[in-house]
C-alpha cells in the first residue's frame, strides 16, 4: 500500500511530468489561457493518460514480448495512444457536448502529448507491474493536471499585468514555467524511487 | 475569469502610500537585523547594503530601459525592502556574488519583467533566495554558529567580515576563517541527524547544542516582535501569520505525538529557521499572496503544511522559501475559489464550473 502512495506522490510532485521532466509542455503552453478549458483539457488527459498506459502494459506485456518484438514498441504505443484518445473523443462528443466544445482542437492533440508516450515508455523501462502501470499514468495525469490548473490561473493574472511588449505571450509564460519549476525543487529527495 | 476586485489594503487610509506601508516594513526588520548582528557578527548587516545597493541599480537600469519614471518608481522603496529582506535571509558570510546574483534576479526576473510592482506572481525576494539556494549549495549552507561553540577565539571583526565576505584573502585562509565560525543550522542539524534519536541528537550534534537553539530562539523572537508591530500599524492582517504558524503547528504536532523518538517538538519548528520572519514578512507580501480573507486563511495554513512537509521529509532543512513560492503558484486559483459574498447576493461565487462563460 505505501508504495502505491510513494508512486502517486513521487509522479504527482517530485518528478512532475511538466515542471521536473518537461514532458507534455504543448498543451501545458497551449491550453492553459483559459481557466474552464484547462480544467476539461485535465480530465481528459487524466482519462486519456491511466487508459493508455493500462493499454500499452497490456500490448507490451501480451503482444509484443511474447513475439520478441520489443523494437516495435514505440510505433506500437503511437497507435495504442491514437485509438484511446480517438475512443475518449466519442465517448466526451455523446456524454458531454458542451466539454467537446470547450476542448475543440485539444482533444486530438492529446495524441501528440508527449507525456503520455513518455509515461508508456517509462513503465516499460521502469519494469512497472500492471497496478504499478496505471498508477504510475494517473499520478503523471493528476501531477500534469494539478500544474495545468494553477498555470492557467496564474495566466490569467499574468495576461492583466503590466509585462514589457517583448515578453508577452508565450514567452512571460515559459518564464513563469520556469519559476515555477525551481519552486517545485523543494520537493527534491522527498521520495525515492 | 472574472478577476477579484477588492480596494487595495494600502488605500484604505489616507496618507497611506506605498513608500510609507514599505518603509514601515523596512522598519519593523529592524529587531531582526539587530539580533542577528548580535549574534552572527556584521555579516548580516553588510549583506543588507550590498543587496541594497544591486537592488536600486537593478530597478533603475530596467525602469531606463522600458522608459518608465526611474526616480518615481525608486522612491516607493520595493526594491529596497525585497533587498533588506534578501539581505537578512542570506547566510552572514555569504560572498557577495551569491547576494548580488540572488538581488539582481529577484528584481529583473521575478519582479521587473512582470511589470514591476503589484504585477510580480512570485515573492521576488524568495526567488532570488530559491534561485542561489540550488545554485550555490554550499555557501548558502555556511551559517554562523554562537559564540561559545564554535573553535575561533574572539568574535568574527568587522574586517573578518568584508574579507570573508569579498574574498580578499587567499583560498586557504578563507576558508579557514570560514571554517573557524560557521557551524550548521539547527535545523540543518536536526535534518542530518541520520539514525539518531531526537533525544540522542539533542544532546550530542553541536548545531543543536542549547546555546544554538537559543539564538535562534532570539532570532526568531525578534521577527515577531516586528510582525507584531505590523499588525498594530495595520499593514498585514492577521490571517495568514496565524494560518501559517497555526498549520506548522498542528502539523508538527500530531507528528510529534505520533512519533517522538524521531520527530522534532512544535517548539523548535516554530523558534528555529525562518517561521516566524516567513509567517509575518514573507508570507503576508500582499502582491503574491491571497486577496480575500478566507483565501489568506487557507494561503497561510497551506505554507505551513509545505514547510513541515519539506523540513521533515524533504530535501533541504528549511522549506519557508519553497512554501511561500509553491503557494505564490496557487494564489491565484485560491482566489479564484474564495471570493466573498458580492452585497446583494445570495452566495459567494465559488465552486467548479466549466464552459461557463463559453
């Protein structure tokens, strides 16, 4: 049980994909202008990331090792992660209009968040089990989401305030990234794994 | 987002204006700067002028360069009270670069690019302290220790202190007179205590020795006799001081009462490193925190938490400066989510709605 915990808490803040590993930091960029998108972009890439990363344990572990053909794994993941974000797009266009219309263009480009290759790879790399798999997808999409949202709160502040012509943008943004990368270093060496 | 609109705390009074509310704050580090020069040498002092000194340069070169009222801006004393309280949060003998570097980026990066301020997301003065602290690990972890327990003779001179500081002397001498003053912190102490009892390392580790424990204790105290007085004159409200050491409190605490052997009393957290200067002087920085009360409320106990949270378990023995950055990050959200009732309506605007004002 507590090393469950220790996963949660080590991808959700100690190695947050956004802030410590820099993965997943287009839609990080893109999305966050809006506090309401960014919300529904963070479901989603929660939903999105815990399936795929069930799905590309289940490939990995049940197509490609018993055929040997390990090598195909990225190419394999690309299509795994396509289909399941192509299944959420069906199921937010029936359950909730209203979300798929907030989240427009977002919602495919989950496909090209290089997060959720990122975490596919890494629990194959990391020798994750199957519970270990899907924990270690939701704690990255919670982590991702958890930034998402406070990014795109403190964007909306940022957007009001008096920043020099050059630095507006994009660039005001990588640089509050930024700040906000070395705050996350007080959490360095709070879990090992 | 609709943004909240609050009257600006500063305004509320006349004859309040910035310069004033930030001198005042100036001013009430006074008994802070006083023990700490007591204690520590002249270090701290020296520290202060130096930050000084880059702050101004720094403000007034960047004001030039996006052509704004230099000496207007120079006048509401930010600047200076981001430098004073870099100055007095930096280790005494600190070499001047690791000030200059920490003054210079608290200013450009995170306060000046912003727009100068009222615009800064982050507390400027601990961005510069987060920034040199994972830069330069290791002179920002050479504090000085008390009088009786460390091996040099006499007090460190004014002059030992400019050398030390400027780097005056050959590498060999300086870093014996270095070597001869600085002990760790308590808290740096207590964190690197290994497989020791709390009790066992209270009683052998020299950094937690009485003696050190004390003078942070006075440290400590002095921060709060000058919190104190900014609460009298009104400039900060009472929430988030009370929010944070209140949550360092019972998070200590509860640990404490779970697990003695191991984790350190609610008194040493609360009297050592930097609770109290962070509770009343960092924290309550009324750009970067929280705006409504509730939010203030719920700033300061998330600080506290962090703080314990980083000092227990973390990486580095002090976490004040961390907190206070990790929950800069979050004021805006908080805010978002503890707007007080508008007069006139029913409930206050809170909770999570999404495609809302699509």
């Amino acid at each position: 049980m507590t090393e469950y915990l220790l996963i949660l808490v080590s991808t959700i803040l100690v190695n947050n994909f956004v802030l410590v590993q820099f993965l997943g930091l287009c839609p990080f960029m893109g999305v966050s202008g809006k506090l309401e998108t960014s919300i529904g972009m963070a479901m989603a890439t929660t939903f999105v990331l815990t399936l795929s990363s069930l799905c590309s344990y289940l490939t990995y572990n049940f197509i490609l090792q018993p055929f040997g053909l390990e090598y195909l794994q990225t190419i394999s993941f690309i299509l795994v992660i396509a289909v399941v974000v192509q299944f959420t797009e069906m199921v937010v266009r029936k359950t909730s209009p209203l979300l798929y219309r907030v989240l427009g263009i977002f919602l495919p480009l989950i496909t090209t968040n290089c997060a959720v290759l990122g975490v596919a790879l890494q629990n194959i790399s990391k020798q994750n089990g199957f519970v270990e798999s899907i924990l270690y997808g939701f704690g990255a999409a919670v982590g991702f989401s958890f930034v998402l949202v406070l990014f795109s709160a403190m964007r909306e502040r940022i957007n009001v305030a008096d920043v020099p012509v050059v630095f507006k943008g994009s660039a005001i943004g990588m640089i509050t990234a930024g700040l906000m990368a070395l705050a996350f270093m007080g959490f360095t060496a709070l879990v090992q794994i | 987002m609709a943004l909240l609109r609050i009257t600006s705390p500063h305004t509320q009074r006349a004859g309040r204006r910035t310069a004033w509310v930030m001198q005042m704050v100036i001013l009430a580090t006074i008994p802070g700067i006083v023990v700490q020069t007591w204690l520590f040498g002249w270090g701290t002092l020296i520290n202060v002028m130096i930050a000084c000194i880059t702050a101004l340069l720094c403000e007034a070169a960047i004001l030039s360069l996006r052509r704004r009222a230099v000496a207007f801006f120079l006048k509401d004393y930010s600047a200076l009270l981001t430098a004073v309280l870099l100055g007095v949060a930096l280790p005494p003998i600190v070499p001047w670069w690791v000030t200059v570097t920490a003054v210079a980026f608290a200013i450009i990066f995170a306060k000046q690019i912003y727009g100068g301020l009222g615009n800064n997301p982050f507390n400027p003065a601990m961005v510069g302290y987060a920034i040199v602290l994972v830069s330069f690990p290791v002179p920002m972890s050479q504090w000085l220790g008390v009088q009786s327990l460390v091996s040099a003779q006499d007090t460190l001179t004014f002059t030992q202190s400019l050398q030390a500081i400027f780097q005056f002397l050959p590498v060999v001498e300086s870093h014996a007179l270095i070597d001869a003053y600085t002990m760790a912190t308590p808290l740096d102490g207590f964190k690197t205590k290994d497989l020791l009892t709390a009790e066992e390392a209270f009683n052998t580790v020299p950094a937690l020795h009485a003696a050190n424990l004390n003078s942070w204790l006075w440290v400590n105290l002095a921060y709060l006799v000058g919190g104190l007085g900014l609460l009298w004159l009104r400039i900060i409200t009472w929430h988030t001081p009370v929010a944070l050491l209140g949550a360092l409190l019972v998070m200590s605490g509860f640990f404490y009462g779970v697990d003695s052997a191991n984790a350190a009393s609610p008194f040493f957290h609360l009297t050592t490193g930097a609770a109290m200067f962070g509770a009343f002087f960092i924290a309550t920085d009324p750009v970067s925190s929280c705006t409504s009360n509730r939010g203030k409320l719920i700033y300061g106990a998330g600080i506290g938490i962090l703080i314990y949270i980083i000092r227990a378990w973390g990486g580095y023995p002090d976490g004040v400066a961390f907190a206070v950055l990790l929950m800069n990050f979050a004021a805006p959200l908080i805010d978002y989510y503890s707007q007080p009732r508008t007069y006139g309506h029913q409930k206050a605007k809170t909770g999570l709605k999404i495609g809302e004002d699509n």
